[in-house]
C-alpha cells in the first residue's frame, strides 16, 4: 500500500467532519486510510447534538493494531474529547517515532460546543504536542493553547512561534477580511498562505479536511510547505464545488501538483 495514513478523530454522523471527511479526504489524494475513532458524535452542519466518547483502551487498541497492520506513513489526530483518551493517543503513538504526526486541536465545534474537555488541555500540550510534526489550530485554538489575543498577522506569527518548537500552522480563517491568512512557523522559516475567502458562513469540516490533506501530502513524500499547499488548494476546490458542505470528491489538476509541491 502507498501513503497509508491513520487518521485518529471522532465520528461525524452528518459526514462532513471528523473521521468521515478525513476517509474521503486521504481517499481523493490517492492515500489508504486506516482509522481509530475516539469519539460518536451526533451532528449536521449547524451543530452538534451529543458526544459518547471511546474507552481509551479500546482507542489504543485501534492505534496498536493499525500501526502494525496495515501500517502508516503519516497520522492526523483530530477529536480527542476527553483528557484519558489524550493520554492514551499519546503514549500508543510514542513508539511510532518517525512517522510524520499532523495534529489537529479540535477544542470548540463552529457551534460553540466544547469538544475536548478543559482538563485535556494541559495533557493535549505536554504529551501530544511535543510528538507533532506539524500542530493545525485555528485562531480561537491557537489563542486559547498559547494566552495571545490573535488580531493581526503579527499576532499571529507570535502564536504559532509560541506554540512550538516544532512546526504551528495558525489557521486564519476566523480573522475578518476578503483574504484568509495562514501562517506556517517552523524552526526553518515563518511561511504564509493566503487565498481568497469564499462569501457566506464558514464550511463545516474544512479543519479536519486540512489536516488530514496535509497528513496525506506528507505520508506521500511531500516536504511541509508543498504538503500545506496543496491541502489548501484541495480544500479550496472542495469549497467551491460544494453546496453548503465541502465536495470531498473533488480532483486537483495534475497540472498544477508539481507547482505545488515546492
């Protein structure tokens, strides 16, 4: 099999988020999806209703199990509701050292409703965090993880470094403005992504969805930046040809691949 990814996330029952869109994401970049699932939800693209989270043994199962069989060239981890299934998360992908680690901090849905528990967060930025090859959070993530107020790409900047050491992306979509700001800062270089902000309210899923585009992007060989690129460009397709929710289905030109892999 070629660029598996382990994609480790709560369940969406209205598709467009969590492990479902992370399956039709890896799946629409030419990866193998594996899953372990940390969470029922119940929810559609305006709420969630109600969260019935996994034992944590049984989600280190699933990881255990999935790294040996079918393997994985990159993980994403998304939903963790609670701080024992962090814990857990953390020490079953310890031995997985190597293995690019996308980290996506779901705390609040669109919402409103708190989907990781507040004495999570302390274990999520100890344990996990420092296992992460990139760190995905959006701006009211970033500003609750790091104590900044995020107003400005200054600002910004400063959260992601704050974050670190390793790799922060600070997703920007929160901030008003016709363009949408991402700021990639890394012991390497600060890098940022703008794009055109689509009209209307914000999509359902598009975290999750980058997340695991980029999770793909590197199980596949891209380097961090390329692998940031075309996730964007791919939730900006799957925007556009979406009614109200992503299109997951979308293809991206080959064409345009290898301009977006630098």
């Amino acid at each position: 099999m070629r660029s598996r990814v382990l994609a480790i996330a709560g369940s969406d029952s209205g598709g467009g988020a969590g492990i479902q869109a992370d399956i039709k994401t890896i799946t629409a970049l030419g990866g193998y999806a594996a899953t372990a699932i940390t969470a029922l939800t119940v929810q559609d693209t305006r709420a969630v209703y109600a969260v019935h989270p996994v034992p944590p043994s049984f989600v280190t199962c699933q990881i255990e199990h999935a790294l040996a069989d079918p393997g994985a060239d990159a993980v994403k981890v998304g939903m963790l509701a609670e701080k024992a299934v962090v814990a857990a998360v953390a020490a079953a992908l310890r031995p997985a050292a190597g293995i690019p680690i996308v980290v996506d901090p779901v705390i609040m849905a669109s919402s409103g409703r708190r989907l990781l528990a507040e004495d999570a967060l302390a274990v999520l930025r100890s344990d996990l965090f420092p296992l992460a090859t990139l760190i995905t959070p959006n701006i009211p993530e970033a500003e609750l993880l790091s104590g900044i107020t995020i107003r400005d790409r200054p600002s910004m900047e400063r959260a992601a470094r704050a974050l670190g050491p390793g790799a922060v992306l600070v997703k920007g979509g929160h901030l008003p403005g016709e363009t949408v700001m991402d700021v990639l800062a890394s012991p390497e270089a600060v890098i940022w992504f703008d794009s055109p902000r689509f009209p209307g309210p914000p999509r359902h899923g598009t975290g999750c969805t980058l997340a695991s585009a980029i999770a793909a992007g590197l199980a596949q060989g891209l380097l961090l930046p390329g692998a940031i690129r075309r996730a964007r460009a791919y939730v900006h397709a799957a925007i556009a040809a979406g009614t109200g929710s992503l299109n997951h289905a979308v293809t991206l030109d080959p064409d345009r691949i290898g301009a977006l892999r630098d």
